[in-house]
C-alpha cells in the first residue's frame, strides 16, 4: 500500500497527556508549541481521561462536526464513530496550552468489562502476566488496547497517511506488542524516560549500581520487587517499537542492559526558553529576587543575623524527595566539609545553602512565622518613623526663619526623633532577641516524622546548626515555593533567579530539569555525570570547560563516593572565591546556553527519530521520497550529523555577524557564543553550522581569570 510518507499522521500516547503527574507532563506541555508548528491538526495526543482534572485541562470540541476536521482527517472522524458505536467514551478537544495540539481522551469505564479478556488475550498473545490487583497495570492494559483498537481502525480506513505511533513510558506501552502482533500499517517509536528496574535498584540507596549493569539477573531483580508483570510490558514494548529511544546517554547504557534492546538514539528533553527568557533583564531580576530571599533570611536569623548579605551567597537543591537519588545526602555532606574548609581559611563569605524538598509535614512552625513577622514590624515602624522625621524636617525647614527658628536644619535630635518613636523602636529591636544560647531553626515546618527525616537526621549528624561562627547556614524548606507561601512569598523560578549557584549532585536522574532551568535562567549550577542533563553538557562542551559556562560537573560514575563528595566541596569552594564581576560575566555565559536546550533545537531529535521510523517501516517509499539510499542503523547514522564541542569561552562578548542578507548559510560569531543560533539556524541540527569568523573588538564580557586564557580556533553550538 503506498502512503504520503511526507504528510504522515502523528500520534503521540503517555498517560500525562492533560494530567500532570510527573515529568513527562512537562515535556509534552512545553513541546506542544514545536510540534504543532510542523503538524498542524496533523498531530494529536492520546491519554486516558481523569474526569477530576479535564475540564480546566482541555477546551472541548464538538467532534461528530465535519467541519471541526479537514477533509484529510475526516478518517480520524469516522474511527471515533466506529469505536463509539461499539461504547467507547472519550473526550476529544484542544489541550488548553500553548500551541493548543488536538487531544482523544478515553474514559476507561467505559472498556473496564473488556479487562478480563484483554488480559487473556495479552498472555496468550505475547506472554505477559497481569495480577488481578494491580490498578495501575490494569490501566495500562486499557490504555493499550483502546490506543491500538483506534490506531487499528484509522489505519483501516486512512490509506492515504502515513501514521506515526510514540508512546511515552511502560505505561502507554502495552499497545507496542499489539500492533506489532496485529500488523497494524503504523511505524512506533517507544521513549523510556527511565527504566522501571533502574528506579528500583536504585531506590534502595544499598547498590553500586553503574558499574554493576551488567550483572544484575533482570528477571530475578523484577521477581523479587514484585514488578515483574510491569517490567515484562516495558521490555516488550522496547522490543516491539520500530524506534526505541530514551533521554540521555546515561539512560541508554541503563536501558541496553536491563531492557537489552540498545536505543536507536537520544531524545533529550528541552524547555520552552521563551517562558523564561529574559533577554538583557536577566541579571537585574536577580538582584530584584535575591533582594526578596534576603528577607526572608533576615526574618529567619533574626536575634542572631551577624553576617553581611552583601558577602553571602545562595545555594540551593530542589526537587522530588529521594534522599539519595537526588544527592541529597552528599549535599549535606559536602556543605560540612565546605564550612569546615571556610572556617579554616577565615573566610568572611557565608553561604546559606537552601534544601527544598516536600515531605510529609503539619504546618509552618512558630519559630519560622514568628521570624518574619518581627522583622515585618520593626521594617514597618522604622518607615513610619523615617516618614514622621521626614515630615519633621519639612517643617523645620517651612517655619525658618520665623517662629523662633533659628537654623536651616534641625540640630536636636530629640526634635526629629521624639521619645514615643525611640521607645517604639526599642520594643521592635528587643523583640528580635532570642532565648540564650537559641540557634536559628534549620527547618521551616513541623514535620510528621521529625525523628527518622533522612534530611534533617544528616544534618543533625553533620552538626550544621546554623551557629554563629558557620560559615555555611543550613534551611530545610520542606514544600515546594509558590507566591502564596506566608514566610518567602516567591514561585519556584523567581527563587531559582534570585540564587547564585543549585547543586544537584544526583546518583538516578534520567535527565533532570532542575540544573537546565537553573541554564535557562542564567544560574549556575552543579550536576553529575549520572544525569542525563549532565552527560549531555559533558558530551556538548570541550572536557573540563563545562565549568566556564557555569555548568560544573561532579565524577559519580568513576570516582568512589568520597572522592565525588571532595570533587563537589572543591567546585563549590571554588564558586565561593569568585568575585562578584566573575559571578556576573559567568551568569552571561550560563544563560547563552539556553538556545542548546530549547524545544526549537532539541525537537530536531524528535524529528530525526520519526524519519527513522519511517525508513524502517517505508524503506521502499523513504528511499523514493529522499532520492538515495539511508543508514537505518539509528538516528545518528541517518542524519549523518556530526557533532562539534563547544570550546572554551573567550574575554570577549558574542559578536555575531549574520551573512545570510548576503544568502549565505554559514554563520559568523566570535568563538564560545551561542546568541543567536536560533534565529540562524538553516542546517538540520545546531553541530553542522559552520563558524568561519571571530571579533575580537569588545571587552565588555571580560572575566578576571579569562584575560589570558587560550583562544580556540572555532567553535560548534
């Protein structure tokens, strides 16, 4: 059968699709406006329907109205007719975000009397066992068959496009196996965003994982975590697929041996930079939101705030709370070992380290309200006060020379600042005061199991107290931030911009969005090389430049737990040495790496992905289509793309000079900017521009240890 390979159909499944759960909401959600952009109406999401949540999620259309579909998707139309006339309910509509993509929601009460005989068919079809009481697997099985039932009978009736099927996790993948076994005319591609296996094992804290991928019996390691069933859906459906894929290189080792199918390539995960660019604001809305944390700091320490705010640096880990996935404990660890080195040294900096992390909890404590509120008061006292001499002064001056006034100025104090203002100040200072030998608190909340927190009993074992002669000061928000929050009134990325450096020292972190917001922003940060978002900036800029564009990456795949935890106290120490003009220009360098993680670079992948498939599963029509023949062996080989490093950063701005007025594709810029490949962009993937220019005549962007730094020749984005 021939099919339009060019105009082809894509359909994209996960069971986040209008339900936000975990990551792969955000992916979908912040993708949307990339691949509408190409599609069009060409392109829906599939996804079960949470009757709680849909109404605010999708903008509903009437679908039985032929003039909601153009004529090319009238068979979309009539596979809904036909599963419907069969009791099938769903909700088909527009996901209300950006890009507004069409989304099919099917309600899974409406096919949970199919359960039984689907799980028949399942173990007699391809072998997999199904408990009777696991819900979440029992979802699964309806997600599958009802996405297979209705790529069936579009494929059936639909034999003009091409279709492309990518399912998102092991959840959305019972229907890979199907349409495999039922050789429905559509090409699959399968993302793992993390192996189930992979979450387990290293759930436990007790396994050397990495370097033990090779050892691990799958089936045995599956069986005695009870999710055998759930690994052998995820191990079929990696199987199955026409085009397997994960989100970073880390991952693909981990899925090669647990999954034992090697990914056919990487599909990272980007942001929309657009949401949080701020273009040349960026740094001012850092001094605007540090400005904010430092309220909130000076309610926290009153009665014991001896330190300059000034001098004082912000660093944070934030996320799920997974005590050693996330890294939390070397965190904490390295914070001692970095306020013992700057104790040491005499250092006057200080470094208030913030640990946002949600946990079970029962309210804000008194000691955290009762912080802020003093210091609100005495602010709120020393500004009617300083309102009250300013109107004292006025008149001063207003009466002179008459009335007995003999100066221009007032030159009694006790005229400007009457008795009843110096005792009401007196009261507000004294009411800072804390009980003798009261440390400052290192938790904001209550918390439900105070005595076994893994957070707060390292701590408690590394004894960071927050005494007066730390130099590093502990806080242990157990929530995560939002405007509403009554003691630091700040949303999650108005925090992020307000800090100077995130640590995310993470041992299972398939990618991890965390230090790629931190990029986006223009902040700093520290990740391992056992994150994706780590190995993928290891894998894009020169080896051991990674840390001139404020991307510090810790060794936790070959060093020995120990050695990580000194390599990230001396990163961090490092950061604490930088002046404030370094920590400046090295903001200006972090944030030109946004355009690397934007959805308009990163979706080239997803595009490369899909021509894969279609290869595999059209070689005949590809090689018509493309006029020679392709290396199908993965993405990379298809593409031919080959990647150049991003050097070492130059003393000078980016000065690029666009020669395309000229209809040129290259790209000119001075070495180590990546401003405006964006907008320059006419080649199929960032690493094949060519970069043939430098310009060397601005210094404005000149970092005190990079003056006489080695010039690189060129560079890649």
């Amino acid at each position: 059968m021939t099919r339009d390979l060019q105009n082809h159909l894509l359909f994209e499944t996960a069971t986040e699709v209008c339900n936000r759960v975990g990551g792969i909401y955000s992916v979908l959600k912040s993708k949307a406006p990339v691949t509408v952009a190409q599609y069009k109406d060409r392109y829906h999401l599939l996804g079960p329907l949470n009757k709680n949540t849909y109404q605010s999620e999708i903008e509903e259309i009437d679908w039985e109205d032929n003039s909601q579909f153009p004529n090319e998707l009238l068979p979309i139309q009539s596979a809904l007719h036909s599963m419907k006339e069969r009791g099938v309910y769903f909700v088909y509509g527009r996901w209300l975000i950006e890009g507004s993509p069409r989304v099919i929601l099917f309600d899974f009460d409406s096919v949970r009397h199919f359960l039984n005989e689907w799980k028949s068919d399942l173990w007699s079809l391809v072998g997999i066992p199904s408990p009777e009481n696991d819900s979440e697997t029992n979802d699964a099985i309806l997600l599958g068959y009802t996405v297979a039932w209705f790529l069936g009978e579009l494929a059936h009736l639909d034999t003009q496009h091409a279709i492309i099927a990518h399912f998102h996790e092991w959840l959305a993948g019972v229907a890979l196996p199907l349409c495999r076994k039922r050789r429905i005319d559509v090409v699959t591609i399968f993302t793992t965003h993390a192996t189930l296996l992979g979450r387990y094992l290293c759930a436990a804290g007790d396994v050397d994982f990495y370097n033990n991928l090779v050892n691990f019996d799958v089936d045995q390691e599956a069986g005695k975590r009870g999710i055998y069933h759930r690994y052998c859906i995820e191990r079929a459906a990696a199987h199955t697929a026409d085009v397997f894929t994960t989100v970073s290189h880390i991952t693909a080792i981990e899925a090669e041996h647990l999954l034992k199918r090697k990914p056919d390539g990487i599909l990272p995960n980007g942001l929309n930079v657009v949401k949080f660019q701020a273009v040349h604001e960026f740094q001012n809305l850092h001094a605007l939101k540090k400005e904010k944390i430092n309220d909130f700091v000076r309610g926290h320490f009153h009665g014991c705030f001896d330190f300059d705010l000034d001098n004082t640096l912000y660093f944070f880990i934030a996320g799920r709370y997974e005590y050693k996935n996330k890294g939390a404990d070397m965190f904490i660890e390295s914070l001692a070992r970095l306020n013992y080195r700057l104790k040491m040294a005499g250092s006057k900096k200080t470094v208030v380290a913030f640990i946002i992390m949600p946990a079970k909890t029962n309210s804000f404590t008194v000691e955290a309200l009762k912080g802020q509120a003093v210091v609100k008061a005495l602010e709120n006292t020393v500004s009617e006060v300083t309102k009250n001499i300013g109107n004292r002064i006025f008149d001063h001056a207003m009466r002179f020379p008459h009335n007995g006034t003999t100066t221009e100025l007032p030159t009694d104090l006790n005229e400007l600042l009457k008795p009843s203002d110096q005792v009401l100040l007196k009261k507000r200072v004294l009411g800072l005061r804390r009980q003798p030998n009261e440390l400052p608190p290192i938790v904001t909340h209550n918390m439900v199991d105070d005595s076994t927190d893994p957070i707060l009993n390292k701590i408690r074992h590394v004894q960071l107290f927050n005494a007066s002669s730390d130099r590093v000061k502990v806080i242990f928000h157990p929530e995560f931030l939002n405007a509403n929050n009554p003691i630091m009134g700040l949303d999650y990325d108005e925090f992020v911009r307000g800090t100077h450096l995130g640590v995310f020292p993470s041992y299972y972190e398939p990618w991890g969005y965390t230090p790629a917001e931190c990029t986006v922003m223009g902040v700093p940060s520290i990740t391992t090389n056992l994150s994706g978002f780590g190995a993928y900036m290891e894998d894009l800029i020169e080896a051991n430049q990674a840390k001139d564009y404020g991307i510090y990456i810790v060794d936790r795949r070959f060093k020995n737990p120990d050695e990580s935890v000194e390599q990230l106290v001396d990163y961090m120490e490092e950061f604490t040495k930088k002046t404030r003009r370094q920590r400046i220009n090295q903001r200006n360098r972090t944030e030109r790496l946004s355009d690397l993680l934007d959805w308009r670079r990163m979706g080239l992948e997803y595009v490369k992905a899909r021509q894969l498939a279609l290869r595999r599963g059209y070689p005949d029509l590809f090689k018509e289509l493309v006029g020679e023949e392709l290396n199908d062996d993965n993405m990379d080989a298809l593409s031919g793309g080959k990647k150049v490093k991003i050097a070492r950063p130059l003393s000078v701005p980016g000065s690029p000079r666009d020669s395309r007025a000229n209809s040129v594709s290259a790209v000119f810029m001075t070495p180590g900017d990546l401003g405006t490949l964006q907008e320059a962009n006419t080649a199929d993937d960032y690493f094949n521009l060519s970069v043939n220019g430098r310009d060397d005549d601005d210094d404005n962007d000149d970092d005190d240890d990079d003056e006489d730094g080695p010039h690189s020749k060129y560079v890649g984005a």
